[in-house]
C-alpha cells in the first residue's frame, strides 16, 4: 500500500496575513489538476489532499496560497496553488510549473 503524501510546513507563518486562503472551490474559482499530478499521485489522493488542505484552512484561519505535499515513494512533490480572484485551484507537479 502506498503512504499518503505529507503535508510540509508553509513558507510564511500561519499567522501572517498573506495566510488567508480557504482551498475551496465554488463555480468561479474550479478546482483542476494537471494531467502529470493525476498520473504521478491519482484522482483520490489528489481530492484528499485537497481535503486535508481544507480541514487545515478551518483550523489555522487560512493558508499560503502555494501548499506542497510530499512523498518518499515519489520522485516529484505536489503542489496545490490557489490564484487571486477569477482564478483556480490548481494540484501539480513542480515541472508543470
């Protein structure tokens, strides 16, 4: 059975006002991920990290835009970016980048 991917610490302080975003997706902000991050990590584990990563926004009052899960069975990290307004929440691989 393969580990779950981890969730790394964020760059900036969950305190800081940049810490503000909720991963969540609604109808203008979709959620979409790269074809490589659903090849490298699968559909299920993709949606629960996003799970995760919402679970984490409730309870720290908000996140960094750019959140990076990891795992050692890997050769890449994934990365969950959420864009400013008229954007999208995004899971990728650093390469998509």
């Amino acid at each position: 059975m393969t580990a779950f991917p981890i969730l790394r610490p964020q760059e900036i302080p969950l305190d800081d006002p940049a810490s503000c975003e909720m991963f969540v997706p609604n109808a203008e902000k979709p959620f979409v991920a790269t074809p490589a991050a659903i090849e490298m990590y699968g559909r299920e584990t993709i949606l629960a990290c996003l799970a995760v990563l919402q679970d984490s926004a409730v309870q720290h009052a908000g996140l960094d835009y750019l959140q990076v899960f990891e795992s050692a069975e890997k050769p890449e990290k994934l990365w969950f970016i959420e864009d400013g307004p008229g954007g999208a929440i995004t899971s990728l691989l650093p390469s998509d980048y």
